[in-house]
C-alpha cells in the first residue's frame, strides 16, 4: 500500500499584502491550493493521501476547509474526508486540517498546545486509520507557536508542544511497530545541516532544534526526507532561488516517521504557484510517499557506481583497517588507521541523484559529500593499534573503539559531532571527543561495535590468549554523561563468551534486536550468523539462533560485514580469497521462528582486496560499502538501494 503524506502551510495571510510579489485575494490564493492537491492526487489515486494543512481559515471568515473538500471531490470525482481541530480562542483563527480519500480514519484526540501572545494557542489532531487488518497507522497533524521575540523566543513552548504530543502518542500507540507520523509546520529551523538555513538573530537555533526535533528523534521518529539547499520550505515571500542573507530561511514544515512495517519511498517539495509564477503562500509543502508492506523482506541491493575516497584523504596505505557508520540524519563517519597506527577520522553526508559531485545533470548516483574541515582526514589519536570499529545514532553520538599498540588492550572513545567554522567563517564538521582521551574496557584482538538509539552498546571481539585466541565474546555497555560536558561509557561486567571463531561483526537496531557474523574457526570457507536480543534491565544478550551461512560459495572467505534497520532487514557482505569478488546478501527476521530469511548468492562484482571491507545501512534503505581494490591504498565506496519484494 502506498500513502502519501503531504503538509503545507496555506498561509495566504495579511503579512504579505504590502509586498510586490503576492497574490492579493485569498480566494485566488485557494483556489491555486485547490488544483495543486488535485494534480497532486492525480499522481497515484489508487494509493491512499493524506493531506495536512496548517493555517486555514485564518484571518477569513468563510469556510475554507469545506471549499477545499468540495473542490477536491468535484475534480477528482472521489469522495473525500475531513477532519479538523480549531483554536476557538485564538482572535487569528488558527486551525489546522486533514483531508483524506480514505474513509476508515477514526479521531482519537484533539490537543491544545502552548501558545503566545493575544490568546493564540495553537493545536495538534491525532488520528488513527486501518491501514490492513488489525493494522493501524496514527497520524499527528500540527502547528507550532512563532519563534519570534513576542511568542517563543527561547524554544520552551516548542519543545513542550513537542514533548506533549510525544506522550499522547505513548497512550494511544505505544506499539513501537505501529507506524506513527507527525507533520506540520513546527516552526523549528532544521539545523542539522549547515547549508538549509540562514537565522540572522537566532544564535539558539540549534538548541531549539535539538530539544524539539531530537525529542522525536530519541523516541524513534525519523525525518522523512533528509533536506538540502533545494528544499527549502520556509521563505517569506521571497524568491526562494534567491533567499536573502539579511533574513531568516529555511526548513520549518516536517515529516517525522516511526517507521512500524512502513519504508520511505520519494519525497518532493511543493511550491503552489497561480499562472503569474506567484506562490500561494510564505512556505513551501511537503510530500512524502510511505510504502506500507504487511510482510515481505527485501531481496537485492541496486547499486550505484563505484565512488574512490578523496585524493587527499590521509592516513591510508596497504596494512590500513577501516569502519564506517550511517545514521538516520544521513550523516557519516569513517574511521581508519595507517600502518604506524595513527587514528583518522572523516565526516561524511550522503547526497542523492541531482546533488552529485560535479552539480551536473541528474545521474541518479548517490554520493558521499565529505565534510571535514580543512582536509578529508584528520588524525585523532597516535601510536595505537590497527583494529578499529566506530558507531553513530541518530543525535550524532559516536563511539569508536579500537586495539593498543600492543593490539591486546581494547580501549573506546565517545564523541559528538559538532559544527566547525574556518578563517574563511566556512562550517563544516567536526568530532568532539568527550573526552578527549580514550580509555581501557577489555583486551582481545578483532573487534566491532554497535549502538543504537537509547545509547545501549554492544561490542564483540576475538580472545586475547593464545589459549583462548578463538574464542568470540560480547561486552553490554550504555553511554552516560558524567557531567561538564563529559561522556563515558558503563560497561557491565566482563566480555560473555558466546561461541569461536574470526573476525566478528556486529550490528543492533531499536527493537534491540543483535546481529552477529564472523568467520569458522576451522574451515575458512564457512561463516556463521547468530541472531540475539538485547535485554538493557538483565545487562544480557539472549542469542536465538546461530547458524552457518549457507552459500553455494566454497571459496576461503577473508572478512565478514553486517549493516540491519529497524524494519528487520539485514545486509551482510563478504570478501572470497580467490576471486577476491564481494558478496552479499539480504535477509528479514523471521521473528515467529527466531530466525532470520536469508536471499543469497549475489556478488557486486568488485575486486576487492582481502579482509578489507565495511558496511552501514539507514532506515530508509540506504546501504554504503567501502572496501579496497587490490594493489591501491585509497578505498572506494558504492552506495546501494534496498529493493523490495512482493508480498508472498
């Protein structure tokens, strides 16, 4: 099933009507409304659309939400619902809407939000539909107070409305497989990339943003679509081409998901013009298509080209081991080290289709912008070993682990990216350590991390003794605060011995499912997976299953990677001695039997160099491999799309 989310501001206000470029009647303004949600429907009127709206009926005395619907059903010729919650103490008339071609869409609860002045508290609606049998999908649509002087200038009544509809949403969903969406103009500049906004007087923006937003995220929500430049939602009536340096810009208007059995498919901006080129409102909208799967798992990976790491990146040669980590705000972070065992670390975005490297024509390649600041590596630590690994969350916490230079000690450092300015007042960003220095938790050889996004760790690695130099075990941690802006983290007691063999690999998601793959012990040509939950209250891993992964491979594999997302799909590559080729498989777990489905057999085809290989993946599908090619020192990538299979 296929719904589409759309939310706009219809602000057809009267803060426009002294400026040049405005289309002076509302009821003009309306009516280009009217036919853009029209066409929008026209693009798929067998899915399901949901259409959020923010701002109607204000400062007008008509009824704008039943003109709406009643357009909307003479052109397209289907029957559509509403529903609506309005402030009716605001003197402005703030309201909000919904209208729908579904009709199996119950109200479950109408909210006042916090408010500024002259009465004008604003609202949220939460809805619930059937989306399958026994299926249910929730829907928050909502608008934010200002963040102006006389309104909310500190963020507070943001971040309470925010903090509010989190716990309605607790009480009528508080299924973590229940896909739940939250949408509306929250009037918080997303800060999480430098370039998508512009605060001429707002140096709290960040904060704002951080305490709204990252609330949602903490709680398992994920930004639809991860902005750039081009979507741009909120310009002030003035050309969005061409936004002004002296006045604020950028995005106000999200889509937040919690993803249940739902994947992101394709988001647009929208900019409702009438025939002059003059838009309708102050703010652009939002469209964002889910496909919403009953069971199924994906099967492939369509990759796109291959991609070598910067000329000038540092710190790699032919002994380097590196690691790479995706979250769900498309930022990355690689780490590597070079063969005198210096640390480096690079700051990476991904970027999609028209957003290539060149600013070319659309090649439809995904690409890692790097964003480091002064040059593509930078070293953070001296003299350590060459095993490393490194973990991200959604909030940008990192934690990076790696060997001593007697590679027997295993030590970890925790940071969070940060924003970064040049002489040149250029930002970009940067790792900061917190501490700086790494500290000592076990001791052992091969190792990886995981985290999730409540800040539970799970490392494994080899033995350290030559007695027990096979043995595989697990170290539990959560990430703390240890104040002055210091973080550490508690591990609780010693490293469990799960099972034996070679370089293990790990990876976690927010329903606390672990997975693990390493190499056998004693035939090289097998390679094994087990499938565990977390338990954070009992400190444990309760492994499920552990079995050999069965290929039709005879080749001696040489290293192993996994990536998973929170829709229990799994990614799993790995590296043959002969061919060289990289291989890789997807699987879904199979959460009745404890197991996990896997399609196997698939080869990207790439000459890699032995053991030498990483993988991350996000929730949206999104699948990043980096490996060398042999006889060459500077790595490459690929990054992949997760393509889905029909229902069985």
């Amino acid at each position: 099933m296929k719904i589409h989310i759309v939310s706009y501001n219809m602000a057809m206000g009267k803060n426009g009507e002294d400026r040049n470029k405005i289309i002076k009647s509302k009821e003009a303004a309306l009516e280009v409304f009217e036919n853009g949600f029209s066409n929008l429907y026209k693009q798929d009127p067998e899915g399901v659309w949901l259409i959020c709206v923010e701002e109607i009926n204000k400062n007008d005395g008509g009824n704008q939400v039943e003109q709406v619907k009643d357009s909307l059903e003479q052109t397209t010729s289907v029957k559509w619902y509403t529903h609506r919650n309005k402030n009716g103490v605001s003197l402005d008339g703030e309201s909000i809407a919904v209208f729908s071609n579904y009709q199996n869409i119950g109200e479950k609860e109408k909210i006042s939000l916090p408010g500024g002045k002259w009465g004008s508290y604003r609202v949220a609606m939460l809805l619930e539909f059937e989306i399958a049998a026994g299926k249910k999908l929730g829907l928050v649509s909502t608008h934010f107070i200002q963040p102006s002087e006389d309104q909310d200038p500190e963020g507070e009544k943001r971040k309470d409305s925010m903090s509010l509809i989190l716990e309605r949403i607790r009480e009528h969903f508080n299924d973590a497989n229940e896909p739940v969406i939250i949408c509306g103009d929250l009037n918080v500049f997303d800060t999480s990339s430098s370039d998508i906004y512009n605060i001429p007087k707002d140096d709290d923006a960040i904060a704002v943003y951080n305490n709204t937003i990252g609330q949602a995220l903490e709680a398992g929500f994920k930004k639809g679509y991860q902005p750039t430049r081009d979507d741009i939602t909120y310009h002030a009536w003035d050309d969005p081409s061409n936004l002004p340096s002296d006045k604020s810009w950028g995005i106000f208007d999200y889509i937040l998901v919690r993803n249940g059995s739902s994947t992101f498919g394709d988001h647009e901006i929208i900019n409702f013009k009438n025939a002059d080129s003059i838009p309708a409102s102050d703010h652009k909208g939002v469209h964002l298509q889910l496909d919403y799967s009953e069971g199924g798992s994906s099967t492939t990976i369509e990759w796109g080209e291959e991609i070598q790491f910067p000329d000038e990146s540092s710190g790699f040669d032919n002994d380097s081991i590196l690691a790479i980590a995706m979250n769900n705000e498309n930022h990355l972070v690689e780490v590597h080290c070079d063969e005198h065992g210096n640390h480096y670390y690079m700051v990476g975005y991904l970027r999609f289709n028209k957003y290539n490297l060149n600013d070319s024509d659309d090649t439809g390649t995904a690409y890692i912008e790097w964003n480091t600041a002064d040059t593509a590596s930078q070293v953070y630590e001296t003299g350590q070993g060459k095993r490393i690994a490194v973990a991200i969350d959604d909030c940008d916490n990192i934690v990076e682990v790696h060997t001593d230079s007697d590679e027997d000690d295993h030590r970890y450092r925790v940071g969070k990216l940060a924003l970064e300015y040049n002489d040149e007042s250029k930002p970009s960003w940067k790792i900061d350590w917190q501490p700086a220095d790494s500290h000592n938790y076990d001791t052992g050889k091969d190792l990886a991390v995981a985290m999730d996004n409540k800040m539970n760790i799970v490392e494994v690695h080899r033995g350290q003794s030559k007695k027990h130099d096979q043995e595989l075990s697990a170290n539990i941690g959560k990430v703390v605060s240890s104040g002055d802006s210091q973080t550490s983290i508690e591990w609780h007691d010693e490293g469990n011995s799960y099972t034996d063999g070679y370089n293990p690999a790990v990876t976690m998601n927010d329903n606390l499912f672990v997975v693990e793959a390493h190499r056998g012990n004693d035939h090289k040509e097998q390679h094994y997976y087990r499938l565990g939950v977390l338990d954070p209250s009992k400190k444990d891993i309760s492994w499920k299953v552990t079995s050999k992964f069965d290929d039709s491979n005879d080749e001696d594999v040489t290293g192993v990677a996994v990536a998973m997302d929170n829709n229990s799909n799994v990614a799993y590559v790995y590296t043959t001695e002969t061919t060289k080729d990289i291989w890789y498989a997807i699987g879904n777990i199979d959460t009745a039997n404890n197991n996990i489905l896997w399609n196997t057999g698939n080869t990207i085809g790439i000459n890699a160099q032995c053991s030498k290989i990483a993988l991350t993946m996000d929730n949206n599908h999104n699948v990043i491999v980096v490996y060398f090619k042999s006889g060459e020192s500077i790595p490459y990538y690929r990054v992949g799309k997760l393509i889905k299979a029909e229902n069985q």
